[in-house]
C-alpha cells in the first residue's frame, strides 16, 4: 500500500482566482478529503482519533493549514467566532463520520448478485436482526457520494446565514 502523507489533504485554492461562496468552499473540500481518505483508508481512523489525543500545536501542518483555511473561509462569509467555530465543528464531525461509516460498507463477496449475500448479512439470525436485514436492498444500492452531498447540503443549509451571504443576495444550499 502507498504511503500517504497529511500534505495530499485539500489546501485553498490559488490566489489569484475568484473567491467561491463559502459553502462551496465547504464541499470542494469535502470532496477532495473524500478522495484522499478513499486512496488511503487507513489514513482516515487516524485523522478522526489522533486530533483528540494531540494538542492542537502538535498537529501535522498540513491539518493546521487546513483547519486555518476553513476557519478563514468562514470568517471571510462574515461568521463570528462562535458562529465559525460551531460551522467548523459540526462540518468537520460530518465530514469524518460520513466517510467513517462509508468505510463500513464492507463487501463480504463482490461477485455474489444477491445484496444479503454481498454484505454478508445472510449470517446475521433474521429474528434477531430484522430491521437490518430489512433494509439490505437499501445498503446494497448505497452511494457514498451522494450521501455525503445529501447531508452536507442539509447540515450547511440549516446554518445560520452568513452576513456577506445576505449582502450579496447568495444563499446556502
């Protein structure tokens, strides 16, 4: 397997391009962290957990950067602090735990047609696990990127309007 380093995690966009709406901002990095944590999943159980075993100080610069470009993008929006903070958070806990759980999709055969037998949930006693055998054909048609999307644009959409949003006549999606 390749080695991945923090330095493949999303970095702003260059300079001298116009600046996007910051809940565009918000999904372009969203996106180009999804491929990053596709290429490389083990990367992402250590992202998820080693931010809360190290200090803020010790993180690699990489996650730094990228910490410090949300919270700009987010501040250039017109949030204040505790407004960006809050963004921040639950954008980043959305982020992790999308991709967390796309990990879980394990595929037990990839071959097999029938999606209990794909997942491997046929080994699961169906008096005891109902509902989740239940919705077999549903986890068998999941599509991760559309999940993410789906909820991002839902969580994004319930965030208080930025200031310049208004200013501007832009709305979050």
């Amino acid at each position: 397997m390749a080695r991945t380093t923090a330095g493949e995690l999303p970095a702003a966009p260059d300079t001298g391009t116009p600046e996007p709406p910051w809940h565009t901002e918000l999904h372009r990095i969203a996106y180009a962290f999804s491929a990053v944590a596709q290429d490389h999943p083990r990367l992402l159980p250590v992202v998820a957990t080693r931010a809360l075993a190290v200090p803020v100080a010790r993180r690699p610069a990489p996650l730094l950067q990228l910490t410090e470009h949300i919270l700009a993008v987010l501040f250039r929006a017109g949030f204040d602090e505790a407004t960006t903070l809050t963004i921040h958070r639950a954008f980043v806990a959305w982020i992790l735990g999308c991709r967390l759980m796309d990990g879980r999709q394990v595929v037990d055969d990839p071959e097999e047609p029938d999606p209990a037998l794909r997942l491997g949930l046929h080994r699961l006693p169906a008096a005891a696990h109902p509902r989740l055998r239940a919705l077999v054909p549903r986890m068998a048609e999941y599509d991760g990127e559309q999940e993410m999307t789906a909820g991002l644009d839902s969580l994004l959409g319930r965030m208080p309007r930025a200031p310049l949003d208004a200013f501007y006549g832009r709305s979050a999606p």
